[in-house]
C-alpha cells in the first residue's frame, strides 16, 4: 500500500485544529485516505494523558504523545507504550522556584492525578479548561509520583525563573512554552525524542516519519523527522526550522502534508 511503513505525527492546538478548535472533514478526509492506504497517524502534544479528549479511532490509529514526547499513550489497548518521567531529583529544585517566587504557581501532573503548589487564578483555569482535576498541596512530596511534568505559570516573573533555574539548578531540564508557562521535563526528552522512539516502538524506519507543527515546542519534532512540515502561519520557531511550509491551520495544513505526501510517494 502506497503509505504502509509511513507515520504522520501532528501537533493538536493550531496544527491540526483549526482556530475554532474543530478538525474540519477536509482535514478527517486526508487522513482517512492516509490511513486507508497504510499510513498510521497520530497526535504530538504537549498536553497531559489527563488533558487530552480528542482521541478518536476514525483519524488516530497509533499510539498518542503527550507532555510533549514525554509519554506515549495506547488508546487501543489502553495501555502505557513509555513514560519517561520527573520526581524527587527535581524536589529541590521546585521548593527553591517556590520559596524564591511566591507569585509562581507550580503544576505537578502524574499518570493519574495532578496537583499545584501556590494556585492562581491562571492556573485553576489551566487545569479546568482541559477538565482535569488537581489537589492544592504545600510541597512537591505530598504529590503522587511520578510527574509526566511539571509546569511553572508567573506572568511577571518567567524569565528571571529560567534564570535562575539555569544558574542554580542546572541538572534541570525546562523550556518556555505557551504564554509564559515554563515546563520541566526528563533531560534528553521532547517531542523529537519522543516521536523517533514511537517509531522504533513500531518498528517504523526513520525515513518514513513525518511530522508537523506550529510552536516552540514542535523544534525538535520537526528536526527529527524525515521531513518537518509547518503551518504558513506558524510561529518564528517552527517555521526557522521548517523543511517544507505548508496552509495555515485554518486552511487545512495536515491536509496539505498528505497531500504533499501523495505526491511523493
């Protein structure tokens, strides 16, 4: 079959959702027609297991990344392909940002359940606009263990936190991500590394993966793939990296990927 040995990972927010949140039938019809003739499609996104209800077998049928490659979810068989998580090496690290920052909320999301340190309004609403449930605690060992990641919202102090994560606690892995969360995650995990160990997992050579994306976060992915596709209206990031720009998101970008795809194959 033309796209057997071929997977497609796509970003969720602004990749494969339009700005109205909706993967449109265009879209669903491409990657049904992917799927049909052997290709396996999936999500990469920096959503958590909990955070994340928009699987559905008619256009995902392979394993879901989460927390930005950080875990790899079967909704199949309901089962947890790898998790590579953070736990008590960062404790350290969270009480310092916590004593230091007091305005930082600290977000703690295990396999199961979730958990913040200092609760703002911003990030009460982070956990329920994804429909998660979270537990306030004081300190980062009354959370369930381990974390698939932990993320830190200040809207005034982001920078001087990466700061002084960097010069303090330089064992910690983190990256800056929507608005002005920072996300700390496992050393040598991202979504690059995540997708690439996906593919090993399904026995995919690494010529044959594709991926796209629109954000900072989405570098890795779309460095490691065979071919990294992004939105036209992407930002800086992803497009400095980009092998090949393709629509906007509102225009159908996953679509126009396989369509691309199409024709190469």
């Amino acid at each position: 079959m033309k796209f057997s040995g071929c997977l497609i990972a796509s970003d969720y927010d602004g990749t494969l959702y339009n700005n109205e949140g909706v993967v449109t039938p265009q879209v669903r019809e491409k990657i049904a027609y992917f799927i049909a003739n052997g290709g396996r499609f999936t999500v990469c996104t920096g959503r958590t297991v909990q955070g994340f209800h928009a699987y559905e077998s008619s256009y995902i049928n392979a394993p879901v990344l989460h927390g930005n490659g950080s875990t790899c979810y079967d909704y199949e068989s309901n089962t947890l392909v790898f998790g590579d998580s953070v736990g008590e090496e960062i404790f350290g690290a969270i009480r310092a940002v916590a004593k230091s920052f007091p305005s930082a909320s600290i977000e703690m999301y295990s396999f199961y359940n979730s958990f913040v340190i200092n609760r703002s309004e911003t990030s009460h609403n982070h956990f329920t606009c994804q429909g998660i449930e979270y537990t306030v605690i004081e300190d980062p060992s009354q959370a369930d263990l381990p974390w698939q990641k932990v993320m830190i919202y200040s809207e005034k102090d982001s920078a001087a936190i990466q700061s002084f994560l960097a010069e303090n606690h330089p064992d910690v892995h983190f990256l800056p991500t929507t608005g002005t969360y920072i996300e700390i995650m496992k050393p040598g995990v991202d979504k690059g590394s995540g997708l690439l160990k996906l593919a090993d997992s399904l026995s995919i050579p690494h010529g044959k993966v594709f991926a796209v994306g629109d954000g900072f976060n989405d570098r890795e992915m779309l460095v490691a793939a065979a071919i990294g596709f992004v939105p036209c209206n992407g930002s800086e990031e992803a497009l400095a990296v980009a092998d090949r720009v393709v629509r906007s998101n509102d225009d159908g970008a996953v679509a126009h990927v396989i369509e691309i795809l199409d024709e190469m194959f």
